[in-house]
C-alpha cells in the first residue's frame, strides 16, 4: 500500500496451517513468492525435514491468486540424499538467479542456473539448474561432513570441507532481497550474542548485520559477498563521524 510505507496497517492472512504428512515439526521459513512464466501460477516453498529427520527438503506450494486464492501441496524442490553435504533440516531457503548466470534476467525464475541457500550444518549455498516446467532444481551437491562456521584455511575462503559457506561466525537465519532500484541483491543475517548464558538467555539477543551485497563470480563459478557501498557513508572524515 503505497499510502502506507511503513506497514502500520494490516491484517494477518495464514497461508498454509500444517505440515505434509511427509515432513516433521521441523516445517517453516517461506521463500518469496514468485510468478511463472510457462503457467502463470505463483509458486512459494518452504524449509523443512522429514518424519525422522534425516534429510532436508524443501516442498513446493502453487496458487493462482495469492491475495486470496488457497496455496496447494505440489511436490519437493529438492530433497538432500544421505551420503552427501550433511542436510538433516533447512531453514531460511531462498532460491534465485544473479547477473552472469544465463538465465533471462537476474531474479526471474527462468529455466537456467540458480542459487539455494539453506541454513544447513552452516550457512551454505549451492547452485544447481531450476527447471520452469517441471518446478524442480537439480543441485550440485558437495560431499564432506565439515561444513560449519569456520573457515577452511584463510579469513575469506570460500570452501569447507567440500561445502560452499555463505557466511562465517555467530551468523545465522540469512535471507535475502532483489533491490530492483540498484539492480543489486542484498543480504542481511542475524548475528547472535556468544558469551555467558544469562546473556543467551535474554529476549532481545542479537542483531541484524550489515547489509552485503551477492554476485556471482562466473571464472570461479562460486558466489561472491561485499558490504554495501552504502556503509562508506559511514567512515570517518578527517577524524569527524559522518554518523552518531
């Protein structure tokens, strides 16, 4: 509602209420909606486990009027085989294409190359071909069982046992958003408080990050992250704050 930018008016809408039979509690974490071009439905999936939680998976919705229109159970984006990157649950998964990837433009959910993101034994990302027609994203697994928060070798490595990290440290729950503006995609995570417990037990624990900003590095076909430049407003000018 343009007349209200900050969304001081509105009213809750519950999409879906229960979980399929297939998948656990562990059921949460809507990715954005988007609008198909081959059947003009729109499509949103969810994070989440199976009965014995011992894969992630990732299941499809479909409506054809999300303002008012019943969301229907589809089928598995994709579902996280045992023996590979060591998925039990997602959360947080996010789905999109970026500058440099072929598809028709970035942000369009065209058949082509894609990026998923989960929240996943670390803060992880994978690529993998997104199929418009059939709605199913074939990914590229990587094997190895060390894939949490640390670096492998190096304060800015890419690669982790064989994973590809997102993001290092306390990081947690990070999600995305296509600026249309700058033609830039811009990420925010929740840091998380480390320390004693009485501190991790507090309501208000953490914060957001700085926004970074995502792209792909198509020589080394990995994803590439940096703070805004917005953040340079911040610096200091000759000893003086530009901001309190």
């Amino acid at each position: 509602d343009a007349a209200d930018p900050l969304l001081r008016n509105w009213t809750a809408k519950e999409i879906i209420r229960n979980q399929p039979k297939s998948m656990n509690w562990r059921f949460l974490d809507p990715s954005q909606m988007w609008r198909s071009e081959s059947d003009g439905r729109w499509w949103m999936f969810t994070g989440g486990s199976d009965d014995n939680e011992t894969k992630g998976i990732s299941m499809l919705y479909s409506t054809s009027d999300p303002r008012a229109g019943a969301w229907q159970l589809e089928h598995s984006l994709h579902n996280f085989t045992a023996g590979n990157t060591p998925c039990k649950f997602v959360s947080c998964p996010e789905m999109f294409s970026l500058e440099g990837m072929g598809s028709a433009a970035p942000d369009s959910y065209a058949t082509g190359l894609h990026v998923y993101v989960a929240a996943c034994a670390g803060n992880l990302y994978w690529l993998g071909n997104y199929s418009d027609t059939t709605k199913t994203l074939q990914l590229e697994e990587s094997g190895g069982t060390g894939c949490g928060g640390s670096p492998g070798s190096g304060p800015f490595s890419v690669d982790n046992g064989g994973c590809n990290v997102l993001v290092y440290g306390n990081n947690h729950a990070c999600k995305s958003m296509w600026d249309a503006h700058t033609a830039r995609r811009i990420m925010w995570c929740w840091i998380r408080s480390e320390g004693e417990q009485k501190m991790l037990d507090l309501s208000w624990n953490g914060m957001q990050s700085v926004p970074r900003e995502i792209a792909y590095d198509r020589a080394r076909r990995k994803l590439r992250t940096t703070p805004v430049k917005e953040l340079e407003l911040l610096r200091t000018d000759g000893g003086r704050p530009l901001a309190s």
